[in-house]
C-alpha cells in the first residue's frame, strides 16, 4: 500500500500541474471574443486616460489598418475609442510607441481591453498600457498579430454586477 502511495503521488502532482497548465495559460494570452459588445453610449465622461500602445519591432513596417481600442473594469463601466489609427502621422509603425488621451467614464481598476483590427495590411501590438487618475497602470502583453474583424485581447475581470464584455 505504501508504495502505490508513493509512486502514485508523484504522478497525481504531474497531472494536477498539466491541468493547471491549460487552465492558466490560456488566460495568458490573448483571445479572440466574438459576442464582445462595446457600449459607445458611456464614452461621454469625465475621466482621462492615457494610453500607450508599443507596436512590435516584427510587426508591418507600417499599417493603413483601422484600430479601435476598448477596455474597462468588472462593474461594467467601458471606455471605447472608436479610431486610434492615422495613417497620414504614422500611427502604429513597428518598433514605435503611440500615446492617446481618452476620455471616457471614470472606471474602477481597468481588468479587460480589446483590440479590434480592420484592414489588409496586418499588425503585431507588443503591449498596451491604460494609465487612469484613479487607477493602478494596467498593462496588456499582447506580441501576437491582430486577427482582422474580431475583437482580440484580454478579460481578467472576476464581474460583479453586469457587465459588458
């Protein structure tokens, strides 16, 4: 009996960390969402956001891509910014990083932001940062192309009350 104790012991930790594995590390990058909804009607607020975006050194030497940018926190509140993309000032070139002002809702700790891809030329952010007044910095590691037409990003929110995402 003791030592099935002990040759099973060693194989439960391997499968219980293989499991975990999978569970986790999915969650570690980022994921296409479908049913994703943006609430454009709460972009009117009083809060400021800076946001910097680090595209990727092995990214398109440049993107005509439409980008649009939405994040928010586990109680619902969302900011949207419809267009971040200028290709006349050389927005989203590789190894660049862009920074924009937003203005949206005030929102508690940001937990999720997507990233929405619309065009033929293809790029690869390498992280997204959301700085807020009332907020910690939140950062998104994404260093994977874009998928065209389907928002993509990160949801770490543990939801309490309704939210959108």
């Amino acid at each position: 009996m003791m030592r099935a104790v002990i040759y099973l012991l060693p194989l439960t930790f391997i499968f219980f960390t293989i499991v975990d594995g999978k569970r986790i590390l999915p969650l570690l990058q980022p994921q296409p969402l479908e049913s994703f909804k943006v609430n454009a009607t709460q972009n009117v607020g009083s809060c400021t956001y800076t946001v910097s975006i680090r595209t990727s050194c092995s990214s398109t030497t440049y993107t005509r891509d439409q980008i649009s940018l939405a994040f928010g926190d586990a109680y619902g509140n969302q900011v949207y910014a419809p267009r971040l993309d200028d290709p006349y000032s050389r927005t989203f070139e590789s190894c660049s990083t862009d920074t924009f002002q937003i203005k949206g809702p005030c929102t508690y700790q940001i937990c999720y932001l997507y990233l929405y891809r619309s065009g033929y030329d293809g790029w690869k952010p390498e992280s997204v940062t959301v700085y807020g007044y009332y907020t910690k910095a939140a950062t998104f590691n994404y260093n994977v192309f874009i998928p065209n037409g389907v928002w993509y990003g990160f949801d770490f929110c543990y939801r309490r009350g309704s939210a959108s995402a």
